[in-house]
C-alpha cells in the first residue's frame, strides 16, 4: 500500500525546479502572501522546491546585526506557519549556500553596468537613500539571477514587483549559455496560479503593501486581531458607484481581491453585485472582510509566534534545508566552472 502510494506520488511530480525567496527586511505581510507564498504552497507537493530567506539582499541596506537575524528566524517561521513543510521542500537562508556568492561573481562578469542603472528598482533606491547607493544594490538583479539559476530554476512564483528582475536572470543566462555551453541554465519564467494577487495594493491606495513602507496600511501576518481591524475599518473607499456595473477604482478592486481570497464565495460575489447595482455598503464589507481576514491570520500568527520561541528547532531546519540546498548547487557550479575553464584538479 505504501509502495503504490509513494509510487502515485512520483509519477505526479514534476521534475521542473522551483525557486523562490523573500528578503528578510521586515515582517511578513497579506502581499507576501498571496503574491509569493500561496503559490509556494500549491507548488510544494508537485515540483521540486527551492524557497530561502535572502538574508544577502537585506544587507544592502545596512540592517542592525541582531535585528537582521530576528528577521531571518520570523520569516522562516512565518513561512512554516502559513503552511510550507519543510519535508517536502529545501528551506533555508541563501547566506548558507556559498555556491550562490560562486555563482554571482561569475554572472557579474556578464553584466553590464549601463543595464542595471536602467533597473526601476534600482533607480527607485538611488532616490531614496542618496547617501547609500552601494555595488550591491547596483548588481542586485545578477544575486537574484545566482539566486535561481544555482538549482536551475525554470518556475520562479514572485509578485509582479519582481517580474523585471526575471527578465534580467533570462538575459544573464542566455548570455552564459551564448558564451559558454548552450542549455547550460534554462531561462526562468515567472509563474503564478492567479493573475489576481500580483499586487497587493495598500490600504490607503498608495502603492503596495510593504514589509517597510505603508505600515499603517498594510496587514502584516504578525498584526493582532485588534489591528487588523483597525487597518480594515479605515481602508480607503468612497461614496460608492452610481452608474450601474462601473469600472472598479483600484484601491476598492484591492479590497474584492482580498475579500475573494478569505471570504465564502457567496459572501465576496453577493458585494459585487452589490456594487454592480450601486446599493454597496463598504462599512458592512469592511466589517465582513476584518472578520474574515483576522479568521485568516491569526492562527498564522499564534503559529509563527510558537515556532519563534523554538530556535534549536528552526536551526535544524535551517541546517537540513541547506544540505539539500548545497547538493544541488554544488553540481551546478562544478558544472560551471568546467565551462568556464576554472578547473584544474
Ligand atoms: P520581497 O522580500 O520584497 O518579497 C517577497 C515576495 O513577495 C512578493 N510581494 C508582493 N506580491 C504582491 N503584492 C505585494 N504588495 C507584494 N510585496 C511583495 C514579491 O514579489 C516576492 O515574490 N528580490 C526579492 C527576493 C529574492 C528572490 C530571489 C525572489 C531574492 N532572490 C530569487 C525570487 C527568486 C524580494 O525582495 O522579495
């Protein structure tokens, strides 16, 4: 029975590598989520996952030592307790993998300084910290691509605000294949199950939930029940439609996001209609939506919170996601350094 079952398991999976990781800058929040995690958890009992906290890229803005290791333990916890096991997948911090810092310095060679200056991302950095404009930042697209391409990833489930940043991984390993080895690294796609939560706009409509920014209108999966209503309640809305079936604007369309990722069906569809027939009350479903979301985050939390009085136990996981992590990127930069011409033993 068991062998029928493990063999059922196999013939499902496939052989295609997933790769993902979040930085660990801050807490986690519902853009998190819904734009990264929940892929990763439709995504973990059929491929063969790679998800790390990038504790690398927190250092580009120069975090307090203690602070940046409390963050690294709450977003793996925080990952644990939204459901990731890390049975079926390799879990671990990027700083554990040094074939991941082998692997940048190599496509650091094939990056070109006139492209990473055009990164919005980047650009978007010089503007706000002017007095922190370091290399790091400059060549943070080529970590991400080492990021991926150290296990080979094809399937890269991220938001929509690191949809750029694939598209430079894509250029830097056709360059590589181009110049080294044709096929060597696939070119990595974006993927996600639901074009919806892409984005995850803020609650006050300015700009997008953040783990830095917009704090007062973003949940985080560490809010208490308190103030995630709080947040809810004073989410910004309007005096509603008055012609019938009007173009949603987009911080109310957010809003339908996440009323249909954690309400009933029946509940997110009968506020449509509603708002198709102009007679919305968005105090009644900002109600409903603070009910249903604090249903949603709060065994998350309590989760989190257990896990995080519990290091020995992260450690291990941390420990046993990088071994799995090491063997499949050792052969990949062995692979490497063969095309490159960098071995001599
Ligand atoms: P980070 O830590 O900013 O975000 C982690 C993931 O969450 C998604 N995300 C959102 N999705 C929808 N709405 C939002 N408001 C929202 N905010 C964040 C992000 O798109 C991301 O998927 N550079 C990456 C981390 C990284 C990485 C990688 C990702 C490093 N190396 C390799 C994939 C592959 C980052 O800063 O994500």
């Amino acid at each position: 029975m068991t062998i029928t079952t493990k063999r059922l398991s196999l013939q499902t999976m496939s052989t295609e590598i997933v790769v993902s990781g979040i930085r660990s800058t801050g807490h986690l929040h519902l853009g998190n989520y819904f734009g990264a995690i929940q892929n990763y958890l439709k995504m973990q009992d059929t491929y063969n996952c790679y998800f790390f906290v990038a504790d690398y890229h927190a250092l580009t803005t120069h975090p307090d030592p203690k602070l940046l290791r409390e963050n690294v333990f709450r977003v793996l916890a925080e990952n644990i307790a939204s459901g990731l096991d890390p049975e079926k997948v390799a879990l671990y911090a990027q700083s554990d993998v040094p074939e991941i810092p082998e692997l940048y310095l190599m496509l650091n060679m094939l990056a070109y300084k006139g492209e990473l200056e055009k990164v919005p991302t980047f650009k978007d950095k010089v503007r706000q910290q002017p007095e922190n404009v370091n290399a790091g930042l400059l060549t943070y697209p080529v970590l991400m691509a080492a990021d991926i391409l150290i296990h080979k990833g094809a399937k890269v489930p991220v938001g929509k605000d690191q949809e750029q940043h694939l598209e430079m991984a894509r250029n830097f390993a056709a360059r590589f294949n181009k110049r080294y080895g044709e096929d060597f690294f696939p070119e990595p796609q974006v993927f996600r199950f639901s074009q919806d939560a892409m984005k995850i706009m803020s609650l006050d409509g300015n700009g997008k939930m953040s783990k830095s920014e917009n704090v007062n209108a973003t949940i985080y999966l560490s809010d208490s029940d308190d103030v995630i209503r709080k947040k809810i309640m004073k989410a910004k809305t309007d005096g509603g439609p008055t012609e019938p079936n009007s173009e949603m604007p987009d911080y109310i369309s957010n809003l339908f996001v996440l009323l249909n990722a954690m309400s009933a069906t029946e509940t997110s569809q009968s506020y449509r209609d509603a708002f198709n027939n102009c007679n919305i009350r968005y105090g009644d479903m900002k109600k409903q939506l603070a009910e249903d979301m604090v249903a949603f985050v709060s065994p998350i939390r309590e989760k989190a919170f257990e896990l995080q009085q519990d290091h020995d136990m992260l450690r291990k996981i941390l420990k046993a996601g990088a071994e799995k992590a090491r063997a499949s990127a050792s052969e990949t930069i062995e692979g490497a350094r063969k095309l490159i011409g960098i071995n001599y033993y």
